[in-house]
C-alpha cells in the first residue's frame, strides 16, 4: 500500500510534474525493499539430509562434516540454514517437489539437471583400499591387484557386490570399526572402504596406527539445489562464493580435520 499511497498523496497536493517524478521515485524506492531478492536474502535456507556419517550425522552435536562445510560457507555470505534429516528418498522428493531448499550433498547424474542446480564441489567419496603400512606394500590400483590378498568390506554394500563380481574372495562384516580392528589385530591384511567413514571410526576408536590408502575410485559430492524454488540461483551462488572463501582462509580442511584421524 506504502508505493501506491505515496504517488497519490503528492498528486492530490497538485505539486505538478517534480511531484509526480518524486512520487514515482519513492515508490520504486520501496517496491525495490520489498523485492523478492531483498526477501531471499533474509530467507532461512532449508536443507534436507540423510544419515551418513560422517558426512551428515543426525542427533549428534558434530553434524558432520558436510552440514558444517555448508553451514561455513553460508555464514561467510550472511545467510541462514537449517538442517533436517530424512530418509534418502523422502530428502529426494521434498526436494525435487520444493519442499526443501537443497539436498545436503548428491552425486551429479545428467538426468538430475531438470531438477537441480548443481554447486561447486562441495567434496568427494573416495572408496579404496587400507592395508597396514608395515606389510605388503605391493601397488593397488585395481580390485583385481588384491589377489593372494585375505579382502574383508562391509557385508551387502555395493563395495562387497563388486568384489563378488569380480570373483574376489572377501570377509563381510556388519561395520567399518570391525574392519578396522580386523586390520590392526592382521586377522585380515586389506580392508575395501570408503575412504572418510574408516578415518571416522579410527578416530571414534582412537586408533593412531598408520595405515596404506590406494585410491580406487572418487564420486564428486554438490549440494543439489531445487529447481522449483524461486531464488535458489541466488542461494547457489551465494554459497559457492562461501566455499571458495573457507578454501581461502583454511577453515574447510580445520572441518574436515575435526572428523578424521588421517588427512
């Protein structure tokens, strides 16, 4: 009412063609506070996660390592979030419907880009192979290298039915800090894992033991922004601006060193 009143006010007092330019000035003045990027800049962004330590950790004071990386990057830019955890696909389709700001990390599928807009690399899920530093040190580059190899991963995750593909005789075992202290007591001599959850868990179980990695494979990770939320470009580049100053000043490895034993 405030843009419109204003005009009238100066036309009714008869103040000619200066009032009238006036009027209309002060009314452009207040439809541009009242616009809807003034708005998105007060808006509190609402994530949708899912459980993945130590990524996203629900119920926990360290929310992971992705929820601060995101938290970070934001205040660096003065916007608000909040985080909220859900099972995969209903954190998927709050999402896609614009229910829900962003998903808190996703893999880039090219059928996804008609229902995101894709960040900047917010990180990456390596998955490889641990073995202890002092014994066989041979090079892994592939999962055909770890035959003469006793193999265990994490029984019926995709790591376990990609061994069995290959033919590669392996240990299942219900999580990764069985792995882990299977490893150091060398009741097995090589573990398939995913790089950060068993840094995670060594540094959980206090474990210092220096461990071999060899990188077999690397799946980028963005935050995955709706498509039917009108201002999330906004908040896209607000955010990759953010990350690209905690990259700067150090702040996104002090993060991620809080999780993890090993860097």
């Amino acid at each position: 009412m405030l843009n419109f009143s204003c005009m009238t006010h100066e036309l009714n007092r008869g103040t000619g063609i200066a009032g009238v330019i006036l009027a209309l000035f002060l009314c452009a003045f207040f439809l541009f506070l009242s616009s809807p990027a003034q708005a998105n800049q007060k808006t509190t962004l609402n994530f949708a996660c899912s459980h993945f330590p130590p990524y996203l950790v629900e119920n926990n004071k360290r929310r992971g390592i992705s929820i601060d990386l995101i938290s970070a990057a934001f205040a660096a830019t003065g916007k608000k979030t909040k985080f909220s955890f859900y099972p995969w696909k209903r954190a998927y389709q709050l999402v896609k419907d614009g229910k829900a700001h962003a998903l808190c990390g996703c893999s880039y599928r090219p059928d996804r880009e008609e229902i995101f807009l894709f960040s900047d690399m917010l990180g990456h899920v390596s998955q490889g192979v641990f073995r202890k530093s002092s014994k066989d040190n041979r090079p892994i580059s592939i999962l055909e290298d770890l035959d003469g190899l006793s193999v265990a991963t994490i029984r019926g995750y995709a790591l376990q039915r990609e061994l069995e593909a290959r033919n590669i005789p392996n240990t299942g075992v219900l999580d990764e800090k069985q792995l882990i202290k299977m490893l150091l007591s060398d009741r097995i001599n090589s573990i398939y894992a995913y790089k950060d959850i068993i840094l995670y868990n060594m540094a959980l179980l206090g474990k210092t033991e220096p461990l071999d990695y060899s990188e077999l494979s690397s799946q980028p990770q963005y935050l995955c922004f709706s498509r039917q939320i009108e201002g999330n470009a906004m908040a896209l580049k607000a955010f990759n601006k953010g990350l690209r100053m905690i990259r700067l000043t150090g702040e996104y490895q002090t993060i991620r060193s809080r999780y993890l034993s090993l860097n």
